[in-house]
C-alpha cells in the first residue's frame, strides 16, 4: 500500500501511521538522506515535504531542526533548510570520532558480554561475509552499520549508543 501512495501522488515518502509525527518524518528524511534520494546540498521545501506526509508544515519544520541538531542539515535564514554538504575533512573527523567511541564500547562490551551477545556478532559477520560474496554494496553498508551498533549496545552504556546513532 506504501507503494501505490508514493506514486499515486509522485512522492518519495511514505504516509505517516502514528501519533509521533516530528521523529517518523525526521527519520524518513534522515533515510533518505543516507540512501542519497536527498542530496547534499538539496533545499527541503516544507510546502512538499508536508503534502507527500500528509501533515501541515510545523512538523516538517521540527523534524528539520531535530535534523539540524544532528547534523543532518542546515538552516539558512529566510531560505530555509538544506542537506548537509560534508567536507572530507567532515568525513576525517566523523570517523575518527567514531573510531574512538567504538573502540571504547568494544572493550566495555569484552567485559559484559555472553555467549549470546558473541553469538550475535559472529552472526552478523557472517551475514556480512555473505553480502560482500554477493556484491549487495547498499545492504552491506546498512549490515556494517548494525554490526558496529550492535557493539556499542553491547557496552552497555546508552550514551555511547546515542552517540554512536547520531554519527552514523
């Protein structure tokens, strides 16, 4: 059904089906973003963005600032909100920040795990041994991404795990 409303009205985003409507919209916008249907660069236009929702602008306007803060995009007075454009110097910090967050939740993750958390991530690398044989670049690029989440989860600090999700 998701489908037939996408391009029955020629949009990319998916009708909204609960009451949290700021985080459901913030992420649709922040996934398509990641898989690059946003580029960077791109203007959010609210008027759009609200109609493919189904919602007024105030949401959209919201999600954009949650997005905003984390880093996502960028406002510009009066012109509105766009996708973040990353520098590769961006990229050098981003993952040098995520090299020590994840590093660090691994070695307090070596200290609580069990067999069914090392059972989970021999399981994943598996899963991700088997894409790369089958060349699915986007789904390994999203199985990495749960890999590393999954040891920061494992640490069991929630903080690392916010941060890490905010980076990634």
């Amino acid at each position: 059904m998701a489908e037939e409303d996408k391009t029955s009205t020629g949009g990319s985003f998916s009708p909204l089906q609960t009451t949290d409507l700021v985080q459901q919209i913030a992420r649709q916008i922040g996934d398509a973003i990641a898989e690059g249907r946003l580029k960077p660069a791109e203007r959010l236009n609210e008027l759009r963005l609200s109609q493919e929702f189904g919602t007024s602008r105030a949401p959209v306007r919201e999600a954009a600032r949650l997005l905003e803060s984390q880093g996502l995009v960028v406002s510009s007075p009066r012109r509105g909100f766009f996708v973040r454009t990353l520098s590769a110097e961006d990229l050098r910090d981003i993952y040098d920040l995520r090299l020590g967050l994840e590093l660090h939740a691994a070695e307090l993750a070596l200290e609580k795990i069990g067999d069914a958390e090392i059972s989970a991530l021999e399981e994943q690398i598996q899963r991700l041994y088997q894409l790369a044989d089958e060349g699915s670049v986007e789904e390994q690029i999203f199985q990495d991404f749960v890999f590393h989440r999954m040891l920061c989860k494992f640490s069991g600090n929630a903080r690392i795990l916010k941060v890490y999700d905010d980076l990634a």
